[in-house]
C-alpha cells in the first residue's frame, strides 16, 4: 500500500475544505468553478449563483465569505 494513503488514512477528515464560485443550482446539485478555472458539481444548494461555497467530498458545506484569493508558484 502506498506510504501516503496510509498517513492519510490516519487523518481524521482527510477530505479537505475547499472553496469555489457558484454558477449553476438545480434541485439537488450545485455547479462550481474551482480558483485553478475547473468545475465541479456537488450535491446540495442553498447557495447564490455569483457566491463563492465551501464544499467536502462532493457535498456542499455553506456559503464562503468572499475574501480576495491569491495564487502564489513556489
């Protein structure tokens, strides 16, 4: 087994938060457009289109607070 997956495995919620730009609801799924330009849909909704939502493991969490974002290389 690969030495990562079972470091991560020893993580509790090892899903991680993460955050993208509402564009699209429907009844039971949400679409986002990730910072990097990607999209994903999720399940769940509640959230504006134009808001920015945090989402884990496929399911919508909440609304984001819109705070600037920056993209730094290393």
């Amino acid at each position: 087994m690969n030495l990562f997956k079972q470091f991560q495995a020893l993580l509790p919620g090892a899903d991680p938060l993460l955050v993208g730009t509402v564009t699209a609801t429907t009844g039971t799924s949400t679409t986002l457009e990730t910072p990097g330009g990607g999209v994903v849909i999720v399940r769940g909704g509640g959230v504006a289109i134009g808001q920015k939502a945090f989402y884990r493991g496929g399911e919508l969490e909440g609304e984001a607070p819109d705070l600037p974002t920056y993209e730094i290389e290393v």
